[in-house]
C-alpha cells in the first residue's frame, strides 16, 4: 500500500473487471456493465437492451455465477487478488509515484479512481490497461473513459500505454515463465499460445489485435531460442453466433489429443493475472476436454500474475510512457 505523501505522478493499472462475488446477482450487475458497452457489443441499444436484460442476464448468470464458485478464494475473485497484489508490487518498485488499480467494470471503478488520484494533489497519471495487445474492445474501451475523465480534469495531463506485446520486459518476463515451467516439468510435445478470441469482422474493420497476438507470439519464441511454427496460436472464450477469431482453443485440443499429442503446455499471453478464462475454462475445462479426446495431460503455464519479472516489466513500461 502506497504510504508516502501524494505525488504528482500516478500509475493506474486497469483490468477489465469482475463480479463482486460468485453469486447470480453479483455476476448480473458486473455482465450488464460488460455487455452494454459499445466496444463489446455492436447491436443497436434497442435491440441489445431487452435481448441482455430478458433474455441473456436471466439464463446466463447463475450459469456465470457456477464458474465463479468453481475458482474464487478467499481473498475473493482471482483477478482481482492478483490485480491488486500487482499494484502493490509495482508501487513498492516506484516509492515516487502513487500506483493504483482500478477495474473497466465494476469496482473499484476508473473514474472513481482518477478523482481520489486528483483529490490527492495528482496532476500527471500514466494509464496502463493491462492487455499487452490492443484491441478495440478492450484498450480502445478503456481510452473511452480516459477521455472522459480528462474532460473532467483538464488540469491533469493523462497518458496511455497504447500495447505492450513486444516490449522487451514483457516479452522476457514470458519467456522465462515458460522456460520455468519446462525446468521444472520437462517439455510438452507441443506448446500452445491461446488469446481471448475477438468477432473476425473486427479485424476486417482494422482492429490490430491479431496482428498483435502473431507479433508477441514471435516475439516470446524469439526469446525462447525455439522457431515460432513451434508455438500453436488459438483464441478461445468465443460466444454468440458470429464468426470469431480461428482457430479455436478447444477443438484444435481435440484434434492435437485425436491425431495422438498426449501432452501440451498451454499459456495465456493475453490475459495478465489468471482469472475465470484462465483456471476455468482452460486449467480445467479445456483440460478436461483434452483428455476425453484422448491426451493425457494439458499443462496449464500460470499467467505472470504478480510474479517479479511482471512488475519490473511493468515498472519499464510506465517509466517510457512518462
């Protein structure tokens, strides 16, 4: 926790956000937030509104709510634990700055955030939406809220780390995870990349976010020392009907396990702090599909979390963006 007196310089870390608790009331406030964002969903208001509120929220949260259950602790959401473990290691590294994290949805809010900051005496903040790739569902929406907070604030300069998915550090700090991992459980038969899928007309439209995942995916085996046709690059956490990012996580686990793979090593280089898309849905759902199918073993690498090398990466990145 930052002890010091306030400084003019502030570091937000922002993430996209989670439910307060595991519960089908808690998981319907924080998606009804999440999904009436334009950058998530593009469905005309009057559309949208009755399709979510009737229809989706009411079928979809307990639902929700279950995967929750399945991986909260007891410091409470995942992401948010680790978020905050990170903020802390972050602030321990730069004593002349006030660093802080706040969340896109739900609590603790951005702009909530951004006022206590200004109230402090604050009057520069480097915003650091914790997606090393750009997307304009994610970093593009949290550049919404920027602008909207330096509408409210003039008087405070506002800088925003725009991606990080070739940043040096950042790009180490995976690379020496993964190579953790094989120190200590030898090498799988594959290596697998899987990113958080976004609608593929996004990218059609100029959405960069694929690009991104290839550039960091080539960026990590570089630093690896292995060619990149050796890491698999899928996307997962698909919903809805329309035409996602390919391949897809699970059923390209399916065929690896069918054509005779029995063991994979898997990580998440989108995600920053493990969280339901990463414990549940891949660490045991999709591990779980995998053996099914026939392998053996699918070996989750943690994401960097508030892991060492993540915090001076992140130190280095807020200090260029100054």
């Amino acid at each position: 926790m930052w002890m010091q007196n306030p400084s003019p310089r502030a570091l937000v870390l922002v993430n996209l956000g989670t439910p307060s608790a595991p519960t089908a009331a808690a998981v319907r406030s924080y998606l009804s937030e999440f999904l009436m964002d334009r950058r998530v969903v593009q469905i005309p208001r009057l559309l949208w509104w009755p399709l979510l509120n009737w229809v989706i929220l009411p079928r979809r949260s307990p639902v929700v709510a279950h995967k929750y259950a399945a991986i909260w602790t007891a410091e409470g959401s995942p992401l948010a634990a680790y978020t905050q473990r990170l903020a802390d290691g972050v602030q321990a590294a730069l004593p002349e700055w006030r660093v802080t994290m706040a969340m896109r949805y739900g609590e603790p809010a951005f702009a909530k955030a951004i006022d206590a900051l200004v109230a402090d005496g604050v009057n520069e903040i480097v915003v650091l939406p914790l997606y090393p790739q750009y997307s304009t569902t994610t970093t593009a929406s949290v550049e919404d809220v920027v602008a909207e907070s330096r509408a409210q604030h003039p008087q405070v300069a506002f800088r925003t780390v725009h991606d990080y998915h070739r940043d040096p550090h950042w790009v180490e700090a995976m690379a020496a995870s993964i190579r953790e991992h094989w120190a200590r459980n030898g090498r799988a038969q594959k290596l697998l990349f899987s990113f958080h899928g976004i609608p593929a007309r996004l990218v059609h439209n100029g959405d960069p976010y694929a690009a991104q995942c290839e550039a960091g995916t080539r960026a990590v085996a570089s630093a690896l020392g292995i060619a990149r046709e050796e890491i698999l690059l899928t996307y997962q956490s698909r919903f809805g009907r329309e035409r996602w990012l390919q391949p897809y996580t699970l059923p390209t686990l399916q065929q690896l396990a069918s054509d005779g793979v029995r063991e994979i090593d898997i990580a998440c280089p989108g995600f920053a702090v493990d969280c339901l898309e990463t414990l549940e849905e891949i660490a045991m759902l999709n591990a779980e599909a995998f053996v099914a199918a026939g392998g053996s073993s699918l070996r989750y690498i943690p994401c960097l979390n508030d892991g060492a090398a993540h915090v001076q990466a992140l130190v280095a990145i807020a200090e260029s963006a100054a």
